[in-house]
C-alpha cells in the first residue's frame, strides 16, 4: 500500500512542480472552448439545439481529463529514459502495485485538470443545470481518468521510445476525442459513424457528464457507469500485463 | 551467494553473454572486468531480474530469479552504470521514495538518509530538485540511495564512473565497511582496474560474452605474467578499443537534452 501511495504522490508533485506545462496544456482546451464554443454558436442555435457552449464545455473537461490521463501514461517513456523506471522496476513491490499507484497518480492529476477546465468554462460563462451536478460529474471525470490511464500506462509499457508517439496522438488519441461526440451530438448520425461512436469508450464518459451537468444525453447514465466500469477494469488488466512485461 | 551457469543471452543473432559461469562466495567482493561491451552490464540485468536469460541457471541466495523475482528483490541492491534518479524530485524525496520501496520503517529511513547524504555531501542540497545538481553529485546521490536499505547483495555497476577521487575513496571505503561488518557480497564492476585491485577479493574477466579469466588479482597477474592489474587485463582482452551502439535510451537522452537545453 505504501508503494501505491509514494508512487501516486511522485506523479502528484512532478505535476504541481511543472507549473509553465499546466498552463501550456489548459492552451488548447481553451481554444475548443472559446473559439468553436463561440464561433459554432450562431449555427447551432440556428439548427434549434440550444446554445453550443453549454453543450461542448462538458466535451472540452472531458477531453482534457482524456489527454492528461493519456499522457500520464505515456510518461513512462520518460521514466524509462531518464532511468527512473528502472529503480521501481528492481525494487521489491510487485509489478502490480506500481502500475496501479502510477495509473491512480495519473488519473488524479488529470481530474485535477478537469476541475481546472470546469472552473475556466464557468468563467466563459458556462453554466450547470445545478451546481450540484458538479461533484456528479466530477464522478465520470475520474472514470474517464482511470479508463485512459491504464490505457495510457499499456501503451507507455509497449513502446521503446518517442517516435511512436506521434503514431499514437494521430490515430489513437485524436481518433478518440473526435468520435466521442465531445463536439456534436451523437443522435442523428449515420449508420458507420454511429457505430464507431458507440465503440469508444469516451463517448460514455462524455455522455455522463452531459446527463448530469446538462441533464441531456444520448445514452442511459447507468449504462454509461457500466460501460466505462467495464472498460476500465479491461484496461487496468491490460495496462498490468503490459507493465509486468516490461524488460530493459 | 550467487551462483551462475552456463548463462547465455541473445539478442537476435548478437550474442551478449555466452555461457558465463561463475560463483560469489557470501561475503565476497567480486569484480566483473571487461571492456565496454563485452557482456558486463547485461550479466548484471539478469542477476537483477530486469531481463530474461535466453538459457543457462542463475541462483541468488539460492532462488531463481525468474521464478521467484520479488524474493530476489528483498535480497539485493543495486547502483546503475546509468541514471535511475528523478529529476523532478529533490534528494530527500528520491531517498524517501526508494525507503518507501524497500519497505525501511520510517525512522530508520530517516536516520539512515541523513547519515548517507551527509556522507556523500549532499545534505545542504538535500532540498534542491535532482536537475539542478551537477553530474558528480547525481551519481553521489544515486550511490547514497544504494546504501540507504541493507542488501544480503550489493551491485555496483561501475559506480565511480564521473566521480572525482574523494568521492571514490568515500565510495569505496563506504563498500568495505558495509562488505565487512554487515557482511554484504558485493559484485561490481569498474574501468579501473587500480580500483579491482584494491578492493576486490575475486576478480572474472569477461570479453565478447566469455568469461576469459576468474580468481583472486594475484592469480590473475601470476596467470599473464604481468604486475599489475592493467596490463593483466589488456593481456586477456588485447588492446583494441570496442564501442557500444548506442541504445534507444541513449538516443531519446540526446533528444532530449536539446529539448530542455541540457537541465536533465
């Protein structure tokens, strides 16, 4: 337990000591939110959806908390150039409870961000359908983070080093934020999108936090809770069997 | 203590270490010597459980490394020829994660960390991020951090490599004192054979993955009629210079460095 919790705080601190890398990485959700959260309003309006920047606000946290989580786990490309890796991996803790108290220390730090973006997007004049919804959300805002950090720390464990981390931002971590129905509504789409939407796991993320933050979404949020549960416990496996893999 | 046989790894059709075997006596120094890339550091990876040998037997404390991993690891210590400390964090969070780790109660790690970093001069700096701290006193820190939990077996791979020579005496003094009061079995390897000879009760030889020679520095010189340990050692192994290629790791570190303008 105590391996899990020096680990979980390592990721905590290295977090809050990159201050120049929290503000670089609110840069872009802040573009999605302002921008097309301003810009795509008039049309969407127009189309009788209601007003935009309420309904991708809760896209843009979720694509936040997907990118950190994400990038979280990939920091073991990081951990294993620099070495750090290598005193975990020698030490005398399992495999197990290493990924698991980085996978928790990443997914903490990307509700962290969440919270952050959620803060912002009040700012820009987002506003809940209760402020009660917030804590709601936040509960999917830690799914999500769990989901992608095992996701993130499976991939970390896969790759020797950053040149496939272009590969992995173009077609698996873009792909994944863009079919999540973070920016459009998932009703109404034709049959090969609609497929493919119900495929990633974000999209229940998204939607959960639709239903509590807006009180709309396209899915029951019981089975967005399962959905994400499941998922998240076939990556926690997953990212556990990559890691204890790992050879140096 | 540690017990090897007919040890092979490959990696494709390179063959790095080619059926070594050799015994440590409990208690025992023992130094592993031989040029850059004869095989020394890929023996130690798989003492260490970090890889997996391709065939042949390795017994510490008479477990099997690939069986019993985490009993292996309560059993040894180990500081790495390259870095494994976390620039983000300072020295005293660096000892307290590797405690942590080791399962070393609380006020012995304390207690112990103070002595060490004191030891190894780095306690005024204790609170400072690891980045900021000079090469010699990144691998000071890094050797501290060995010390910090008491290993039935030590692994020192080339542990004085950048340090300047009071920091290797320290080092190396350090060694012999935990070697015999506590009875640690050391296994290290060095470039510098002055150091194999001073410290070392056994010394192997190894060369393209073949252990050319093994006993005490006496026997070795005696067997290539030499005396000292230097020229022992280009008499077993020539006196052409190897190189390593350089590794992924060694490649992304390079990147790296351009990127944070050399602060790692």
């Amino acid at each position: 337990m105590s391996a899990i919790y020096i680990l979980w705080l390592r990721e905590l601190k290295r977090y809050v000591r990159s201050r120049a890398q929290i503000v670089a990485s609110l840069g872009q959700p802040l573009l999605y939110l302002l921008v097309l959260g301003f810009g795509l309003s008039p049309v969407f309006k127009r189309a009788g959806m209601g007003n935009y920047l309420q309904f991708v606000a809760p896209g843009v946290i979720g694509m936040s908390v997907l990118f950190s989580s994400i990038f979280s786990g990939l920091g073991l490309l990081w951990d294993r150039q620099f070495g750090f890796l290598k005193e975990t991996l020698v030490a005398p803790v399992s495999r197990l409870q290493i990924m698991v108290g980085r996978t928790l220390g990443g997914a903490t730090v990307a509700v962290i961000q969440g919270l952050l973006v959620t803060t912002i997007s009040i700012f820009a004049g987002f506003r809940p359908a209760h402020f009660i919804a917030i804590p709601l959300a936040l509960g999917f805002m830690v799914a999500i983070a769990i989901v992608f950090a095992a996701l993130g720390v499976a991939i970390g464990s896969s790759l020797q080093d950053m040149q496939g981390f272009q590969l992995i931002m173009n077609f698996l971590v873009m792909p994944i934020y863009f079919l999540s129905g973070a920016m459009f509504p998932l009703a109404g789409l034709g049959p090969v999108l609609t497929f493919i939407t119900r495929l990633d796991p974000l999209s229940y993320g998204i939607d959960g936090m639709r239903s509590m933050l807006l009180a709309q979404s396209a899915f029951d949020p019981r089975i967005d809770i399962l959905v994400l549960a499941c998922v998240g416990s076939v990556f926690i496996v997953f990212g556990a069997y990559r890691f204890s893999k790992i050879e140096i | 203590m540690i017990r090897v046989q007919n040890l092979v790894k490959s990696f494709g059709s390179f063959t790095a270490v080619n059926d070594v075997s050799f015994d440590v006596a409990e208690g025992e120094i023992f130094a592993f010597l031989g040029p850059n890339g004869a095989g020394k550091t890929t023996t130690i990876k798989m003492l260490t459980t970090l890889l997996k040998p391709t065939s042949g037997s390795i017994q510490l404390d008479g477990l099997d490394p690939l069986t019993h991993q985490n009993e292996v690891r309560k059993r040894f210590g180990i500081v790495f020829q390259d870095p494994s400390l976390d620039g983000d964090l300072t020295a005293s969070e660096n000892m307290e994660i590797h405690g942590v780790l080791y399962h070393v109660p609380s006020k012995i790690r304390r207690q112990r960390s103070e002595e060490l970093l004191k030891l190894f001069e780095l306690w005024d700096r204790r609170k400072d991020q690891v980045k900021k701290f000079s090469g010699g006193m990144k691998r000071r820190l890094e050797i501290a951090r060995g010390f910090l939990h008491t290993p039935k077996i030590l692994f020192l791979d080339e542990p004085t490599l950048g340090l300047d020579p009071q920091s290797r005496n320290q080092l190396w003094s350090h060694v012999k004192r935990v070697n015999e009061s506590e009875r640690v079995t050391v296994f290290l390897t060095t470039h510098y054979m002055d150091e194999a000879d001073r410290v070392a009760h056994r010394i192997g030889v190894i060369d393209h993955g073949m252990l050319v020679a093994q006993g005490t520095p006496k026997q070795i010189k005696e067997q290539t009629g030499t005396e000292n340990l230097e020229e022992a050692f280009l008499a077993l192994t020539g006196s052409t210079i190897r190189d390593e290629g350089a590794n992924a790791a060694d490649q992304m570190r390079q990147f790296a460095k351009m990127w944070s303008g050399g602060k790692r």
